[in-house]
C-alpha cells in the first residue's frame, strides 16, 4: 500500500508538471506567491517563533517526566485541570497555527490525552490576549468577546469530542505508555524551582521576540514591544545560564537531540504547507491561483453557504500571527458579514494547511480529519449565531 501511494504521488507530480500551463500569468504568479509566502515565513516566523517553539519541545522531553503529563493531562487526569490548563494555555503565547506544533508534538509524545492536547493546539494561536485585544478595538468589542469566548470553549468541546469519538484508541495508547519501558519518574536535576525558572525563560525569549505592536502608545503593550529585544536577550541569557547551571552535560546533549528530532520532524512539512497554501490564495493583498474576488464574493450575508466558505477558507489559509485581522477588515470593508467573519477568525488562526499536515504526522489521519471538521463546523455554527445576533 506504501509503494502504491508513492506511484501515486509520483504520478501526480507528473502529470502537474506535464500540463499545468507555467507560461500563464496566473500560474506563474501563483507559483511565485508560494515562495513569496515561503521566504516571508522564513524571515518572519522561523527566528523568532519556530526555533524557540522547537527548543521549548525539546525541553520539555528532556526537564520534564512522563510521568508528569500522564498525572496531569493523561487519560486519568482530572478533567477541569488538564483541560482547563490547555484551553487558555494559549493566553500569554503570541504563536501561530505552525509555531504551536512543536510544542504539540512535544507534549503528545510524552503522554499528554488526545483531549486536552487537541485543547492546546486549538487555543494556542486562537487566544493570545493581544490577538483579543487588537479583535475589540478593530473589529468591534462584540467581535473580540465572541471570538474569545468562542476559541476557549471550542478548545473544550472539541476536545471533548475526540476523546469520546477515540476513546478506545486512546485507552489503548495510554495503556501502551504505561507498559512502556520508560522512566516515570522526574527527569529533571536541580530543584524544581530552578526547572520552573527555566522553563519561564525560554518561553519568555518565545513571548518577547513575537510581540507584535499595539494601537496605543503609553499603554504595558506599548512599553513592552519598544523594549521587546532587550526583554529577548535577557531571557536568552536566562537560559543559557539556567542550561550550564543547572542541567548536565548529557542532559544538554539530550536537550539539542530532542530538537533536532523535532525540527526534522516538523519543518519539512510546513514549508511545504506554506508553500502549497500560498500558491492557492496568495499572501494578504496578493493574489494566488485562487482569485480573491471569488473569496469577498462569496463571504456576504449571513447564510449558511457564506458561513461555511469563511470556515473552509479560513481552515486552509495560513495566516501568520495577528494578520488576521487587518485581512478581516478588509474583507468586512468589502462586504464580508459578521458571521462569516466571526467563522473564519475561530477556524483561520488556529488550523492552516501546514498545520494539518505536522497534526497528521503526529495523530494520523483519521484523528486529524475528524479535528478539521469539527473546527470547521462548528465555526459555522457560530458565524450563523453570531450574525442573527449582531
């Protein structure tokens, strides 16, 4: 079945490149929008926000024991604590829908449930209060409100939802973990205190080098964001201290090798997912083999057809940290509705098409399929509320 599946691919490749009419503006255009979109991940995100991500995973399966999440966020967990932790776990992290999978995979791989990881991936890129903040003064407070209330209970409800669909694949996955011939008890040296401190650094070099800029000047964001480099060199300099005073050499070693393992992992995959999604509807104001009048034609009013384009367009489309939202305005300005608006901000930021494949790697893809179309339906859902409401 393997090898069938590669002929596949290869077919498919061939025939792309047999017929597909490069010469043609809008081919060419497309093509050269991918790596347009490519190269601006690469110099936006990759530095600041995707190797910090890596090393946090990687840290987390060195600092942290398995036994740990399996206590905490393991299938015999309380449930108001592993899941009310991984749905505003997001709240402080400026992260977008590829940004979080490392910490994703890190977090599943060490015995994390399907539920509350599902959770965490959910909410991480959809709830960081900036996003919320710059939502309200944009797009109206109601806007902000709903899409924070919106984006913590579908964290839940969604991973609810897995868990009970996948409930006998995840007893067979825990129980696995448990027979496992894995160290189950605290990996980490030093105090824990020191493993807290440490843990807060590398998150801080993660919250700092992202912060985006505020409306206002005069306000914490403003002081913050001028501020930002020199907050990111000292929690920089936290961690390389933290890493030569309180772990070992090999722990060290181990700590470079989980990453490494990650980002091999990972990167791959969501270049290449940027790169297909930018070739099919191109960055903000550019345009990709999909043409963007197709997109603002079809997002007006509030019927259940625009509601559910808002939700699938959003799903697929990468959309890098807070750039949703002048996207948003734009289209709102043209004649998108509030609910479609509403659909795609709970559905656009936390899934991108490179996000779903890393997802898939991860949990397969029966588990990532179901996911995709749970955001996407019940981001419907509410878009339709939300527009016979407002």
């Amino acid at each position: 079945m393997k090898e069938f599946n590669k002929f596949l691919m290869l077919l498919g490749i061939f025939l792309y490149v047999y017929f597909v009419p490069f010469d043609t503006p809008r081919v060419s255009g497309a093509i050269l929008e991918g790596f347009y979109m490519l190269q601006d991940y690469v110099r936006e995100h990759t530095l600041t926000c995707l190797i910090p991500a890596l090393f946090i995973a990687g840290a987390i399966s060195v600092k942290v024991s398995q036994a740990s999440f399996i206590r905490y966020f393991g299938a015999g967990a309380k449930k108001i604590v592993s899941y009310g932790v991984a749905s505003v776990s997001g709240t402080i992290l400026a992260v977008c829908s590829c940004t979080i999978l490392p910490l994703f995979t890190g977090i599943y791989s060490r015995g994390a449930g399907l539920g509350p990881a599902i959770a965490f991936v959910y909410s991480g890129p959809a709830i960081n209060i900036l996003a919320i903040v710059l939502t309200a003064r944009v797009l109206g407070a109601e806007m902000g409100i709903a899409r924070a209330i919106g984006a913590i209970s579908f964290s839940l409800v969604i991973g609810l939802i897995m868990t009970i669909i996948f409930r006998k694949d995840e007893q067979n996955r825990q129980t696995a973990i448990s027979q496992a011939k894995v160290n189950l008890s605290n990996n980490s040296s030093g105090s824990p205190l020191k493993t807290i401190m440490f843990f807060i650094s590398l998150v801080g070099v993660l919250l700092f080098a992202t912060w985006a800029k505020p409306l206002n000047e005069g306000t914490l964001f403003a002081i913050i964001y001028h501020n930002k480099w020199i907050l990111t060199a000292l929690s920089l300099i936290s961690v390389i201290v933290s890493a030569f005073t309180t772990m070992t050499k090999d722990e060290n070693i181990s700590w470079m090798d989980e990453t490494w393992v990650y980002a091999k992992q990972i990167i791959p995959l969501l270049f290449i997912g940027v790169l297909v999604a930018g070739f099919l509807l191109g960055r903000p104001g550019h345009e990709g083999i999909v043409p963007s009048i197709y997109v603002e034609s079809l997002v007006g009013g509030n019927s259940l057809f625009s509601n559910l384009f808002a939700s699938v367009v959003g799903a697929f489309m990468y959309f890098a940290t807070l750039t949703e939202i002048p996207i948003l305005q734009g289209l709102m300005g043209a004649g998108m509705g509030k609910g479609p608006a509403l659909a795609l901000l709970l559905s656009g930021p936390a899934l991108s098409l490179p996000n779903m494949l890393v997802i898939r790697s991860v949990i397969g893809t029966k588990k990532t399929v179901v996911y995709v179309l749970l955001v996407i339906v019940m981001s419907t859902l509410a878009g339709i509320i939300y527009g016979y409401l407002f």
